[in-house]
C-alpha cells in the first residue's frame, strides 16, 4: 500500500492563479486583437541598441557576464538607475538600491521582510492584481482604501489606519494599473502625513512614470523629506527597455534593504549576470530617453486611438477616463453589465479585456474593465472595437 503525499501548503492551494494571465492565455491566438495584457508594443523595442549592448558585453567581459555576480546587482547598472532617479527629482546613490526581477519580484521581496501572517496591508480600489497575489502568499489581511476618479482617499486612509493599524499601504500613485489614475500631489503629501503620524510603511511602485505624454510631472511621495525613512520605491526596466531583461529595483531605507537583501539570496542569489551587464551597456552606449521619446508619440495615438472610438463601442451610459500616461484606460459600464460574463462573448468575436473585478480586494464592481491601448496600432485598436462593440451591444 502507498501513502499519498503530503498536501500542499495551505497558501499554495488557498491563492488563486492571475485572471490576466488565464486571458492571455485563451487569446494566444494571432486573430485576436487583445486589449488585456500590459504588453509593451513589442515593435517599438530598440532590439538593435539591445543587441549590440549584450554583443558588446559578451565579446569584451564574457568571463564576468556569464559568472555569477553579487546580490545587491551589478555596481555599474545601479550608478547608472541611482543617476536616472537623480536626474529626475530624487538624489539617489548605487548603495540606496538593490536590482529585482522585475518591480514584482521587489514586492515579493518586501512582503517576505516586512509581513507576518495575518499582518494588515492597504491597498488603492482597486489596485494591481499581481500586489494582491504576493500579499496574499504572505498571509497578510488586505483592506482596500476608498477613493475616487483622483485615486485614493486621504481621510479614508486615516480613518483606515487609526481602525486597522496597517503595517504598510501599497499603492502605485502614478499611471495606476488597473485605473491609469494619477494621484495628485496635495494628495500625496496627505498619505505621507498619516503615515509619518501613524507609523505606516509606504510602498511606492512606479513602473510607468516615465510613459507620460501629458500633463506635468507629480514629484513622487518618497521624494519628500518627510517621506524618506518610511518609503519605497519600485520601479522597473520592463516597460522603459525591455520586460523579457526582467530588471526592475528598488529603493528603501538601508536597514530594510539589507533585509531585502537577504530574502533575495535565499530566493535567487541575484539577477541574470549577463542582462545586468548589458542593461547597464545600454544605458551607457544608447540614449534611452530618446527611445522614450519615441515610445510616448506611439502611445499618446494609441490612447487617442482608443478614446475617439470608445463612445461606439461602449453601451450608452458607459464611463471612462483619459489618462496623461501609463497603458491603461478604466471602463466603468452601465449597472446590471457583467465585465466577466461578457468577456466569453468577446472572445468569440477576436477580442479580448480584463474584466475589473479581480483587481478589488474587496466589494468587486462587475462592471468594469481594463483596457489596454499600447500593444496595437491605431488601425488595429479601431478594428478591435469594432469587435468589442459587437460583443458588448
């Protein structure tokens, strides 16, 4: 006789999977025009720039490119990421930042530092799927903070953090996915008060502040003097470079990186060694913010694109915003509209969205979705709502 197996663990078998992933999944098929996943436009990649950064790279270094290298990642691309935050507003050296996997490995990183089972985390409603996985495997309670088409509630926040004593606010105040919503900075100075009042750790993601195409810049919380020694801030190469490089960093206050240097030993030992070098090589040998500069034409006639054909595609009664930057705009449909149920409809007509109910950690509103206008052309867009109109009417 055998014995079975022992069971999994509780928070492998009680998370569920990404519903963004499942959808890009079922619309893998190449008819399908996908407004669901953040996707960078894959054309739009300086893959020549990045190629002759990694040729480089592996013909001049190939003993250290292709050796293991240090946790806290290569020396040379974290001057490189602290100069770009320098020259943005937020004084920065290579010893402020350790190098991810992603922005999304750094959240995980700092739930394994700072959360224990059954710990109080706050989020946006809503607020990036991904963040509600990783606090979740940490066995964390979630609360959502109320807020409005600004982003979240100051007030509510307080009121949120005097009741439920958070250990930290997670929020990504600047072209928010799901909503593209940018806080705005009276706001920001309000969050950061309540926590330097409360105690309360904020966690700052900002993986699309650099895809602006209007409107002015919004300094970030933790470029705050009150803000320093309570904040982090993440962000990442994956929407500014490339994603598959999966590079991101994070910078925090030097005892909490250290421990998040400690969690990232025992998770990864560190990052690809070659990507590092050649991300670094790119910055170097490439101008980046001209690339950028390239990408946000593109994506400003993606968001036009997008936003002169919604009002035929959408049911009369529809709401929608108009974001200065980022990848994404919310769709909030007429009550009694099911996002979820009428996805399985668009999918039979080619197209495809996020429905938005995923994205609340409490009290979901089935009527909303996420569309992304990036990943395709104008033509393209135009067409996809076509589809989707014949899917939602």
């Amino acid at each position: 006789m055998r014995a079975d197996v022992p069971a999994l663990a509780a928070r492998a078998a009680s998370v569920a999977g990404s519903p963004v992933r499942d959808i890009l999944a079922l619309t893998a098929r190449p008819e399908v025009i996908s407004f669901a996943g953040g996707m960078p436009a894959a054309e739009l990649f300086d893959s020549e720039g990045i190629a002759a950064a990694f040729g480089r790279v592996l013909a001049e270094t190939p003993g250290t490119a292709l050796q293991y290298s240090t946790t806290e990642g290569d020396p040379k691309l974290r001057t490189a990421t602290a100069a770009r935050l320098t020259a943005r507003g937020l004084p920065t050296g290579a010893d402020d930042l350790l190098i991810t996997s992603g922005s999304q490995q750094a959240l995980t990183l700092l739930a394994t530092a700072l959360l224990e089972p059954g710990d109080t985390v706050l989020v946006e409603s809503p607020t990036y799927l991904a963040a509600l996985q990783c606090f979740a495997f940490a066995g964390a309670r979630v609360v959502p903070v109320p807020g409005d088409d600004e982003g979240l509630n100051p007030d509510a926040l307080a009121e949120l953090v005097r009741r439920e004593r958070p250990k930290l606010l997670y929020t990504v105040p600047t072209f928010q996915n799901p909503t593209g919503r940018t806080l705005p900075a009276g706001r920001r100075e309000a969050v950061t008060a309540v926590a330097e009042r409360h105690g309360l750790w904020i966690v700052e993601d900002d993986p699309y502040g650099e895809l602006r195409f209007a409107g002015e810049p919004v300094p970030w919380i933790a470029a705050g003097p009150r803000a320093a020694d309570r904040t982090v801030l993440l962000g990442s190469y994956s929407k500014i470079m490339a994603p598959g490089l999966r590079l991101g960093w994070l910078r925090a206050p030097a005892a909490l990186l250290r421990a998040c240097v400690i969690v990232k030993q025992a998770a990864d030992l560190h990052c690809p060694t070659v990507n590092q070098l050649a991300a670094a090589r790119y910055l170097t040998d490439a101008d980046l913010d001209a690339h950028l500069s390239r990408v946000r034409i593109a994506y400003r006639e993606r968001r036009d694109a997008l936003l002169e054909e919604l009002p035929g595609a959408l049911p009369e009664g529809s709401r929608w915003n108009r974001p200065e930057g980022g990848m994404f705009v919310w769709v909030s449909l007429p009550k009694g509209y099911d996002a979820t149920e009428r996805l399985r409809v668009a999918v039979e007509h080619d197209v495809a969205f996020v429905p938005g109910a995923p994205f609340f950690a409490a009290d979901p509103d089935p009527a909303t979705m996420r569309l992304s206008f990036v990943t395709h052309t104008p033509d393209e867009i135009a067409e996809g709502l076509r589809r989707l109109a014949k899917a939602l009417h």
